[in-house]
C-alpha cells in the first residue's frame, strides 16, 4: 500500500474511534433507531407441510425492509453511472446489502420463503453462542447424537469422548457438523428447547420469513427462510466476537479418540478440518475472495445450494445472500456471490437502495445498546455431562492463521475503522446497527 494511502487510513480510523465512542454515548433515539413499522399483512401465513418450494416466488410477500423488497423479481434502482447487475447470476433469491448502514443496494425475490440448509447454523449460533463459555468441557452421551439426517454433515464427534463448547463451534462453523448442532443442543436441554429459542430470536431479529423446525437446517417440512431474513441474522452474529472469529477461522485441530499409545500412555489424537466456505478458502476452480470474512454456507437436496458471506473493501462492508442456482456448475453458489459482491463494490455509494435491513425490535428499546462486541456467556462452569472447565484458548483466527498451509494474514479485527466515510453526524443519524470490529480478512 502506498505510504499516503497508509496514513489516510490511520487518520480515518482514529476519527472513526471517536465517532463510535460518541454512537455509543449518543442518545437512544441516535444510537438506535426505531425500526421501520411492520404492517400485520408483512408476515405471511405459517409455510405449508410441504418441504419442497414453489416453482414461482409469490406474488405477494412480505414487505420488512420496504415495499419493493416484497415484490416479486430483481429490485435495482438502475440510473447513469450504477454498474448494470451481472447477467449469468441464475439463483432463486439471492440480495446485497450494506452490512453497516443497512441499505439494500439490490435484490431478486428478497422474501421468498425457501430451504435454508446449513446456513440457518447462523441462526443457530447466534441464539445459543451466549449460554456457554468456550472452556466448559462436555462429555457426549449416545442419545445427544439420535435422531440426526441422514447423509448429514459430520465433524466427527464420538459418544464417550469430552469436547470443549471451543471445539463443537469450530465443528458447527468449519465442518457445517450436524453432530455437533446436536450435542450443543442436548447442552441446551434438547433439540425442542432450542427450536423454541430460535424461532422466538428470528422473531426478535424481525425475520419473519424464517420458521424452525430442525436446528441444523437439515431438510424437514415447513422449515424455510429467505434471503433477506439470512442477511439479517448474519449481521446479528457479527456483532458478536466468537462469531466473527469462528466464521472465519480457515483450519483448526479437532479432537478425535482418546487411545493408549505404544508406550501405553493415554492420548487424545487429533485431526485437521477446513472451513467449507470456498469464498473464505478457495478451490481449483474458484480464488479466495479478497476481502472475504465468512460467514455460512449450506447444501441439501430440498434446498439446493445456499450461502450468505461478508467482505470488506475500501472501508465498505457488503452482506450477500444467495440461495439455490439454477445452474449445475461446481462451486456456482460461489461464484456467484462473486459477482454479486463485485457489482455491490462498484455500484456502493452510487445507487439508490431499494430497502433496508431493519434491526432487532429491541434495538429500538430505551437504553438499548446494539453492537455488543462478544458472546457474553451466560454463566461458567459445568452443564450436562461436563467434567468441568479447561483452560482458556487463544483466539480461532489468530491461532488457525499461524499454522494455515494457504500463507493468507491473520484476521484484524478493526474497531469500526474506515467506516467514517459515511460522514459526520449522519454517521450517528443513519447507521441502523453498526458492526462493531468486524474481523476483516485482507487480500493476498
């Protein structure tokens, strides 16, 4: 980078310090806007028994964010200088969005009720990342691994063997682990219990398009979400820090059985899992984005391929969601989130939103702070079959980005840096729920 450009950012980050210092003394009313109102008629009907999607998106559907992003087709406000969407994107639904300010720059079939698979895991972590401190230890018991999918995505976790809640959320974020959706459930006193709670956070989140039936996404009648309502619950989970780095954590060591070795001494041995996310790690046939700072992928024979990613450029930080290609081709959900996040690069700054991302209801409460930087837990010590606390770990980013064969830098996490580009007191007045040190993941 050259040495201008360098002190231009140091100079932005140090006024963007300040100004997020004064966003979070700023009065509610500044701090956190009320969300836009929802009319009754914006939730549409519970989904039917039927797993499988229309072949169609409807004709009416719901109209959180704003009216446009309620009707059917792609939604752009196209003008002189807005670059033209890219044509060979063939997914159902798919929507970009500014993380921070919340605008939605562009979207197709934003509310369009379908399978969500592995990606509803965000929502997953987002409502049960608070209740367990990493260090709790927990030993697995056989009913904690019934009743998972067939042909579901496994991290490798054994009934028998004790795992840190550390370890069951690199399984649920790189591996996409539906073992360990269940086991972190059982923590939470059932797959049941834990479908409650994430349906009443999609409601808390306003993403209403979302219902609950299997935790880890896995195919089950009436389970649905849209593109908007994933986009949404992704901005929730960066606010908070294990989030952001398990998310974008590349490759980590998981524990996998406890053995006596040749000189009879016992061992747990371990094995190496990757990130999923192709965007975050690359493939033969697709780079790692620059940029890329996670968040989900997904893929079930209901849902087709789903994914929803964050990346950052020139101070912008862009949400895409895209949902079921049409087109067969490997890595194709990747791709085109590519293109979609190119064009949002482009066109940010120049083209008018068509809608936004509103906040959770109670961001809009008195004394509401949003942007609580980390998964606070809910309380320490032993739950289930714990065999008690272990020692602290240093950070999934950090410690995966040493030891990663791909030689990509450590994620920063940057206190609202660059972001004041977005100016003044309409930084404070605008912003819907700003992303508090979002791990950005800088190019090669």
């Amino acid at each position: 980078m050259p040495a201008p450009e360098k002190t231009v950012k140091r100079s932005l980050l140090l006024t963007s310090a300040t100004l997020l210092s004064l966003s979070l003394t700023a009065p509610a009313a500044l701090a956190a806007p009320k969300p836009t109102p929802t009319p009754t008629a914006a939730r549409t009907p519970a989904p039917s028994a039927s797993a499988s999607p229309s072949a169609t998106p409807p004709a009416n559907m719901s109209t959180v964010g704003g009216e446009r992003l309620g009707q059917p087709g792609t939604q752009v406000n196209l003008a002189p200088g807005v670059p033209v969407l890219p044509k060979d994107v063939t997914a159902r639904s798919w929507i970009v969005a500014d993380a921070e300010s919340g605008e939605v720059l562009a979207a197709h079939n934003a509310h369009w009720r379908l399978a969500p698979a592995s990606t509803l895991k965000m929502l997953f972590a987002d409502t049960l990342l608070p209740k367990f401190p990493k260090d709790m230890k927990y030993k697995v018991a056989a009913e904690d691994l019934a009743d998972i999918g067939a042909g579901s995505s496994m991290v490798g976790i054994k009934e028998k063997e004790t795992y840190s809640v550390h370890d069951l959320w690199l399984g649920v974020f790189l591996r996409s682990g539906n073992d360990a959706v269940h086991v972190l459930s059982a923590m939470n006193d059932g797959v049941d219990k834990t479908v409650r709670e994430m349906n009443r956070h999609a409601e808390e989140l306003q993403a209403l398009d979302t219902h609950v039936v299997s935790p880890d996404g896995y195919d089950a009648p009436g389970q649905v979400s849209s593109a908007y309502d994933l986009t949404l619950i992704a901005r929730s989970g960066l606010q908070k820090k294990d989030f952001r780095e398990y998310c974008s954590t590349l490759t980590a060591k998981f524990p996998g059985l406890t053995k006596k070795n040749k000189k009879g001494k016992t061992v747990r041995e371990t094995f190496e899992i990757q990130n999923t996310n192709r965007l975050l790690t690359g493939d033969y046939d697709i780079d790692q984005y620059q940029g890329i700072a996670g968040v989900k992928n997904g893929n079930t024979t209901n849902a087709g391929a789903t994914f929803t990613g964050v990346a950052e450029r020139g101070g912008k930080v862009l949400l895409v969601t895209v949902m079921n290609p049409q087109k067969n081709d490997h890595n194709e959900v990747y791709k085109e989130t590519a293109r979609l996040f190119d064009w949002g690069f482009r066109a940010s700054g120049k083209v008018q939103p068509v809608g936004e991302l509103v906040p959770p209801k109670s961001a809009a409460q008195p004394g509401a702070r949003p942007g609580a930087t980390a998964s606070a837990p809910a309380g320490a010590g032993e739950a289930g079959g714990a065999t008690g606390g272990g020692t602290a770990k240093k950070p999934v980013a950090s410690a995966t980005a040493e030891s990663a064969s791909s030689g990509m830098g450590v994620a920063l996490g940057i206190a609202g840096g660059l972001l004041v580009l977005l100016g003044g007191a309409a930084f404070l007045v605008n912003r819907r729920w700003p992303l508090p040190d979002l791990v950005r993941r800088r190019g090669r």
